[in-house]
C-alpha cells in the first residue's frame, strides 16, 4: 500500500469515527445504523465493512483510542517537563481541557455506552483510565506536596468531572468562546488542586 493510499485511509477511518461518534451522543449507539454512519462520510453503509467490522468496532475504537490518546498525551507533557512541577500541570490541564473542549461526544458517548463495550475492551479503557489518573496523582503531589495520596486522587477525579462537564454546559452561543471557556476551565481545576492542600476552615 503506497503511502498516499495509507494516508487516505486513515483519514476516512478518522472521519467514520468522528461521525460515529457525533451519532452515537446525539441518538445512542443503539439509535444509529450503519447505513447512516456511511451516509454522513458519504459511503454506503456496506462500505463500512471495509473499515471495521460493524458498531461494536467503532465504539471499541473510538473509546479505547480516547484513553490510549489521552494517557500517550499526559506521558508526553509530562516527559517534555517544564521549569517546575507546577509547568507540567499547567501542560497536563491544557491537553485534557482541549480534549473535553472538542471532543465533547466522545465524553458522551463514554459516560452512556461504556457498558456495551466486551470485557476486554471494558477493562482496556479502565486499565488506561487508571494509569491517566495516576500521572495527575504524581504530579499533583509534587505541586501540593503537604495532599495525602489519597487526597491527591480524590482531587484529580473531581477535576476530571469538572473539565469532563463541557457537554452539559448549554447551548455554545451561551458560553464564553473556546479561548475564554480553556482559560475558565484552566483557573478553576487550579483552584480545585490549591484546595486540596488548604487546611479546613475551624469548625468544619
């Protein structure tokens, strides 16, 4: 296969799975047929069986590709450093806020159809969800190094709930635009991190 060729096809898988997974949020996995993923990329839906084998492929690919991305992501800002703990943060906050800034079905789609997935998959994406967390978890620690383990791994779910939000927050021409909603988001999973090291207030 020339290079040309492999380039386009990776492109059409990349344009099934993007509207694979704006269907899937929008109707459930369920709710769609092959034969509309096909007519969204303007093939039919047999010409699908060329890519994957079916739905249960797609939503396999589109899951576990997410975590795989994600947690390649967080190695890598993490690996590239910074001049402090606090940088790397900063790096690591900046990825996943693009990701839950434009991949909004994709978080859709995780929190609805995760149990169809088969078991292996199943424990594929939790296997890379676990390991994503406890690159945060190390890096939180170091940035807020008076937080228990424990503490640290509380803080960073809950942060991930909150950047994971985006597809609940209204319609787009009610919220701030993307660079003004990154900087929001950014500012406040810092806050939620600051928090975590705080002592509690008397009486609490």
């Amino acid at each position: 296969m020339s290079p040309a060729h492999a380039s386009a096809s990776t492109s059409r898988r990349e344009q099934i799975l993007k509207e694979a997974a704006r269907l899937f949020a929008e109707r459930g996995f369920h709710g769609v047929g092959v034969d509309e993923i096909g007519a969204a990329v303007g093939i039919s839906g047999p010409g699908l069986y060329r890519h994957f084998a079916g739905k249960d492929a797609m939503l396999a690919e589109l899951l576990v590709g997410i975590s795989e991305r994600l947690l390649d992501g967080g190695r890598m800002r993490i690996a590239e450093g910074g001049e402090s703990p606090e940088a790397v943060l900063d790096a690591l906050l900046d990825g996943h806020i693009d990701f839950a800034l434009d991949d909004r079905p994709l978080i859709t789609v995780h929190d609805r159809e995760l149990d169809r997935l088969r078991e292996a998959d199943r424990k594929r994406v939790r296997q890379l969800q676990r390991q994503y967390v406890e690159l945060w978890v190390d890096v939180v620690r170091k940035v807020h190094p008076g937080a228990s383990e424990t503490q640290s791994r509380a803080a960073v779910h809950a942060v991930f709930g909150l950047l994971n939000s985006t597809p609940h927050l209204g319609r787009p021409g009610a919220l701030p635009g993307r660079t003004e909603m990154a900087e929001l988001l950014h500012r406040l999973a810092l806050g939620a991190f600051r928090a975590v090291a705080a002592e509690p207030a008397a009486g609490a």
